[in-house]
C-alpha cells in the first residue's frame, strides 16, 4: 500500500483514511440484496475509482483535471444505478481546491460542477437523493478545502521565503567572513613581509661591507614586532569568524600610520573625530586598512595621505598617495572596500591619473552629523 502514493507528501497516510467514505457506494447494494450483476457492476466501478483517486495524486494539470472529470464522470452516469454514486462527485469536488492551484479557479471549477449536477437534474431526471447530497454535500467539501487549500499555498510561499533568506543570510555571512578575513590576513601578512625584510637587511652587514646600517637591536625589535602582529592577527580572526569583531577608527590611523612607515612611506594624516555608529565605525576603519595595504603592496609610493572628516551630512575618507597610479583592473580587495561603502549607502571615486586617490563617502544620520 505504501507505493500507491508519492513519497515526501505532505499529507502522510490521510489519503487511506478518506478512502473510508467508499463505502457509501456499498450501502445501496446491501440495502436491496443485490444480485451477482449489481455487485460486479459496485466492484467494478469502485476498482476504477480506486485507479483515478490514486491517479490524481502523481498527476499534474492538465492531466490531473481530466482524471477529476472522469471521477465526477462515474459519480453522473451511476446516480441511477446507485445514488450513492454522490460519493464519486463529494471526492472530486474534495479535490478540486488543490489541484486547481488559486481560488479562483477552484470556485470556476466548483460553480461548473454544481452546474452540470443541476443539468443532470433537470433534463436527465437524475434522482433527488444523488443530486441534493452532491450538490449540499460539494459545496460544504469544497468550500472548506478553498480555504485550506489557499492557507496551504501561504504557508508554502511563507516556507520558501524564509529558506531564501536563510540562504541569502549564509551567503552574506560568507561573504562578510571572507572579505574581513581579506582585510585582516591582507593587512598583517603585508606588514609582516614588510618587517621582515627590514629585519632581514637590519642584520645583513657582515662587518667589512661599507656603510651599511647594521642594527641588531631594531632588528630584534622588528621581529618581536612581527611576534605581536602575528597574535593579533590570530586573536582578529577568531574574532571575525564569530563576528564579533569591532574596529576603532583612531587605533586603526594609528596602525596605518605604523605600517606606511615601515614601509619607507611618509605618512600624513588629517583626521577629525565623526560621530558614526560602531557598526559605520568598523566598515571605514577596514576600508582604511584596506586602503593602506593595497599603498604599500602595489603604489611603490614615497608618501600617502589620509583623511576622514564629515561635510554637509556625510562622511568622506580619502586615502591619496603619490604612486605609479594606472588603470589596474579592480580586484578583490577595491571590490571589498566598494561593497562596504556601497552596503552603508556611500559611493567609492577612484581617480589614478597622478598616484592613486581613493575618495569614500556615505550618508550620516541626523544625529551623527558633525563632529564631537
């Protein structure tokens, strides 16, 4: 009996239990004392039911329709032989709501039906005990179902909207996991290669080699340097992965200041306190960090300038520097800062014909413009 019906419906085993309401059919029968012919006649049509009901359930319209057609069909052309052939037209107006897909359709459907029941009784005589309880007994069957039908459908829309967004929240978070993880490791690995090549040149001179600074100390300092960047890094990425990660913007021009430094690049920075929410706070202090890294892997700069302030309600960093420039193609890390920038309502100017001069402004509300 299980493969009689489809698997992973939502109706379970109910289908079976409606089944029960068939043995209307076999009252008239066993009322009159029925012969051999009548009973094979009953068993006959009950059979056929049986292939239609079940039919309907690995159907799909158009075919479904005709199967609900051929259902009510049997229920019209028996009422003579068995008015409880009414049976066959409750189970196809109990149908009608479901597979009719909107309630529109499902009352067009039903108002047909009821149509062709009065018909049937009016010009083919069909006896009153068939059509009274077809019709009475249809409508109450199918009116319920419309409305069931039409909550089901909700809850299935409501369903697949709530799976969108769960997968639209796991490709965000994704997508913020990876850009701050680019952000961090960007940073810090670019700040580590560049500490440890000045380390690496600190302790190169063997002695007898000229002028060369030769300076074991700051050497060892570098590298102690690069044993507390590591750790952050470490500690910033646990903190990413469990996105509870906050930024300052004063440690961070700080940290940029740092790093452009022992890059052999002059920092100038020009920054004015903003009032800002930490979460707008933590978005320009990874675009800063983001900003400066790409200085001091890519520009072959001698200097860079930064500076943040708030003008006419919004807020406007800039990071400028007096680098090779060009008209590289944008890659993940620019993507990253436009896509921040972007997710605050700002815009991202690039302009790269003398250096490169990245401008980042968004919107501050009301009561964050201006300064403290």
């Amino acid at each position: 009996m299980a493969g009689l019906l489809p698997k992973n419906r939502d109706h379970g085993w109910a289908p079976y239990v409606w089944l029960v309401f068939l043995s209307f059919f076999l009252v008239q029968p066993v009322l009159s004392h029925a012969g051999i012919r009548e009973w094979l006649i009953t068993g006959g049509a009950s059979l056929v039911f049986a292939v239609l009901y079940f039919a309907v359930f690995w159907t799909k319209p158009p075919l479904t329709y005709l199967l609900l057609i051929a259902m009510a069909g049997m229920g019209i052309g028996l009422a003579n032989f068995n008015p409880s052939s009414s049976v066959f037209i409750i189970f196809s107006a109990s149908f009608i709501p479901w597979v009719a897909g909107t309630t529109r359709r499902a009352v067009m459907a039903l108002a047909m039906l009821i149509l062709v029941l009065a018909i049937d009784a009016v010009f083919f005589h069909a006896p009153m005990s068939f059509w009274s309880v077809s019709i009475v007994v249809a409508l109450g069957v199918a009116g319920s179902n419309i409305h069931f039908a039409e909550k089901n459908r909700a809850d299935i829309k409501l369903r697949m909207a709530q799976d969108e967004i769960e997968h639209l929240a796991k490709v965000a978070e994704r997508e913020r996991i990876a850009r701050d993880l680019h952000d961090v490791l960007g940073h810090t690995l670019s700040l580590i290669i560049v500490k440890s090549t000045l380390a690496s040149k600190l302790l190169e001179r063997s002695g007898t080699q000229g002028p060369v600074a030769f300076d074991p100390e700051r050497a060892k300092a570098e590298i102690n340097d690069i044993e507390r960047v590591s750790r952050e890094a470490m500690a910033e990425i646990r903190s990413t992965l469990r996105g509870y990660t906050t930024y300052k913007i004063n440690e961070e021009v700080q940290r940029a200041e740092s790093t452009l430094n022992t890059a052999g690049i002059w920092a100038e920075s020009n920054v004015v306190e903003v009032s800002m929410s930490p979460a707008q706070e933590s978005v320009v202090a990874l675009i800063l960090r983001e900003a400066v890294t790409n200085v001091v892997r890519h520009s072959r700069a001698r200097s860079c300038k930064v500076k943040l302030a708030a003008e006419n309600g919004t807020c406007v960093l800039s990071v400028e520097d007096d680098g090779h420039g060009g008209t590289h193609a944008e890659g993940n890390g620019l993507r990253g800062m436009r896509e921040r920038i972007e997710a605050l309502g700002g815009t991202l100017v690039r302009n790269t014909a003398a250096g490169t001069k990245l401008k980042f402004e968004f919107p501050l509300n009301p009561a964050e413009n201006g300064k403290h």
